[in-house]
C-alpha cells in the first residue's frame, strides 16, 4: 500500500516585519527569522517503526514577496535531517505550484489550474490529497506541523483499517484524534461566562468522550481533526475539501464526505501529540470566524435537495459537536454569548472588543450567512474535481506533474 504523508507549514514575514495588509492570515504561521515546529515534527518521523512512506512538505507564505524565501527555509530544514530520518522528504512550493498552473494552462484547462491554490486551509488540503494522487498513492495522510509523532506503530495503525471493509462497510477514512500537551486528548480551557452559550469546548469535549473513550476502536464520528487524517483515494479523487469554508475545514470535508456517499471512521488508537504554539488573535475575532464557519455549514446543509448517488445529512448527524452549531438556534447562541462577551470586554476596559463582540451579532445575520447556495457550489465543485483528478490520470499529465513534484527533493 502506497502511503503519502502530506504536512503543510505556513511561514510569515521576519517578526520585525510583521504581517502586512494584503497577507494571507493563518492560526499561527512561523516568522522566517525563526524555527518553528516544522523541524521538531519531521525529526519525529525518526521514531516510527513503519517508514515505507513518502513525506511530502508543503511550503506555504502568507505573502508572494517571501515565497521564494520561504522555499529555501523550508528545503534547509528538510536537508538538516534527511535522510537520516529514513524517509524521503519532498518539497512542494510556490514554484512547484506555478509550473504545475503553466503545464495546465498551455494544455487548454485554466479551469483546473484555478482548483490547485496554496492560499487559504481547504486549498491546502486539496494539495495534501492532489499530490499523493499524482504520486500513485492509494492513501493521503494528513498531518500538521505542530505536532509530533509519539507512538511508534502510528503508521502501521494508519493503514491497518483504510481501504477495506468493515461489517459490509467500506472505510473510506480514518480519523485520528490530538492529544493535548499534557497528554490527555480533552481540551482545557479557561471557563468565561460567555461560554455559557456558547459551549463550544464542553460539546467537543462530550463528542470526544463519546467517540474517542468507547470502545469500539472504529467507530461512525460526528468529528474529525485536519491534522490526524487517514483518506483512500476512492475519496480524495472524488471530495475535495470546500475553498468557500473560511476555517473548520476538516470538519466541514467530513460533512461533504457523507453528503457524497462516503464513510469516515474513527480510530480510538489513532492518536498524535498537539503542541500548537498560542493563537494571537483576540476572542471577538476567533468567535467571529466560528460564526462564519458554522453559518455557511449550516446553509450547506439546508440548501440539500435529493440527488442520485448523493446522502441527505442533518444537524443530528454530527451531534453533540459541531451538530449543536448546525441547528435553528445557531442566532440565538450567537446573540447570547456575544453579549455578555461585550459585558467582559467594557469591565476590562476595551471598548473595541466590546464593539467587535456586539457586531458579530449582526454580522451572523448580515455577511456571514452566504449569498448564494453552498450546496449547488459544493455540487460544482465536486464535479471539477473529479474532472481534475481523472485529467491529470492520463499517462502524458500525469508524468509531467510527477516530475515537478519529485524535483521538490532536488531544490
């Protein structure tokens, strides 16, 4: 079974730069006048006891002024531990991706060249599963780089359920879960009053109790998480991961996943450390982008209508989390928690905050809910994917693209 294992890293401005207006925004890209994760999470690979896998690291920037610069980081931190970790590592990067855009364009298909991106989480993902495609992989294996490999038989556990049948079902992809720092996998937060309601950490914390400490291993999951993601190639070249999410996107492909007919699994014993370095943006901010996500998830869902070969979801699929934000009285959660969250930010003094809390509540109503039908652009895309997929099958493309990639070791 061929396995690629895709991590993506996101790199920013030197930090006496900072970020500027017009560069792309990530949780916590590295600036390039520092280390960050990357290196900790490749050494890693080391202690695996299964290295029959290509690693394949995609170098993303946050702006186009630095993307050569952030190429040449990224191959130099490969190039400090290969091969000693007893793995090939690739390099996919801005430059790799142009060339694959020319070779697409002067073959007559723009329309499948504005599919592959490397701006924003879902086209990034689409990348973690193109790549393994073109490579011939039968299993695209997504991690992140801030977290690192701490059980030996990871690999192994990975493929041992992916790509066969399960009681008459196929298991099309596996999830893995995090473990946090502390290494239990539930997540621990500073309890504010807004979270009253908007109890977003106590349901992920009851969905993980549910699915993650219950026996059986493998279960149907409501959940799953971008960075621990086992998918066949019986999905990957037929789901992409929806550009139009804004963030969420792991659990979002899930929703389309099932939308399409596919099944998606949890792995109990799929586990892999978390060490995700702060978030910097305020709260206002990080509800605001949940409010957005799970809005226009919402919409996605409501907009269903029956197609042939197509799966009808509901919100009750994916109780208790995210199903909890999928449902009529999303407005009503939103109009609660931000107002008291106004009421924290005025007692501390941020009278910005306080205007920023208050303005999601309108916002929810106004700009976050979509202007057109998710589900019907869901469709289309899904389509052009496919397209794409069986396009650059063909024996001419595909050698092509393969070269492009496989030069990413060569830099």
């Amino acid at each position: 079974m061929q396995v690629t294992m895709a991590i993506p890293s996101y790199w920013a401005r030197e930090s006496k730069v900072g970020w500027r207006k017009g560069d792309a925004i990530y949780d916590h890209p590295t600036p390039l006048d520092s280390e960050g994760t990357l290196l900790r999470a490749i050494q890693s690979v080391e202690g695996l006891k299964d290295k029959d896998f290509q690693l394949i690291i995609i170098a993303v920037a946050t702006a186009e002024d630095i993307e050569t610069k952030v190429e040449n980081k990224v191959i130099n931190i490969i190039k400090s531990v290969s091969p000693a970790i007893g793995v090939e590592v690739l390099l996919f990067g801005h430059s790799h991706l142009m060339q694959i855009h020319d070779l697409l364009i002067s073959d007559g298909k723009k329309e499948y060249a504005s599919l592959l991106k490397l701006q924003g989480y879902s086209n990034i993902r689409n990348l973690c599963m193109f790549i393994p495609h073109i490579l011939g992989s039968e299993v695209a294996l997504l991690i992140d780089d801030d977290e690192v490999f701490e059980d030996p038989s990871f690999i192994s556990k990975a493929k041992e359920f992916i790509g066969k049948s399960i009681k008459e079902r196929d298991v099309n992809a596996v999830a893995g879960y995090y473990l946090q720092p502390d290494g239990d996998y539930h997540l621990k937060k500073t309890l504010h009053p807004w979270m009253k309601y908007w109890d977003q950490y106590d349901r992920m914390n009851e969905a993980f109790d549910k699915i993650i400490g219950t026996e059986p291993r493998l279960k149907d999951t409501p959940f799953v998480f971008g960075g621990n993601m086992v998918i066949h190639r019986d999905l990957f070249t037929v789901v992409p991961f929806d550009p139009n999410v804004p963030r969420g996107e792991d659990i979002d492909f899930l929703i389309n996943a099932k939308m399409f007919g596919f099944t998606f699994f949890l792995d109990n014993q799929l586990s892999i450390k978390h060490l995700p370095p702060p978030k910097a943006n305020p709260t206002w901010v990080q509800l605001r982008e949940d409010i957005y996500r799970f809005a226009y998830e919402r919409a996605k869902i409501e907009h269903q209508r029956q197609i042939r070969g197509m799966t009808r979801v509901y919100p009750e699929d994916f109780d208790p989390y995210p199903g909890c934000f999928l449902k009529r009285d999303l407005e009503k959660k939103i109009e609660k928690s931000c107002k008291v969250l106004s009421e924290e930010y005025l007692a501390q003094g941020d009278r910005k905050g306080s205007e920023e809390a208050l303005n999601n509540i309108a916002l929810a109503k106004t700009d976050a809910v979509p202007k057109y039908d998710p589900f019907q652009r869901l469709c289309e895309l899904q389509k052009r994917w496919q397209e794409l997929m069986e396009y650059t099958s063909k024996s001419e493309v595909l050698s092509s693209i393969k070269k492009i990639i496989e030069s990413g070791g060569k830099k």
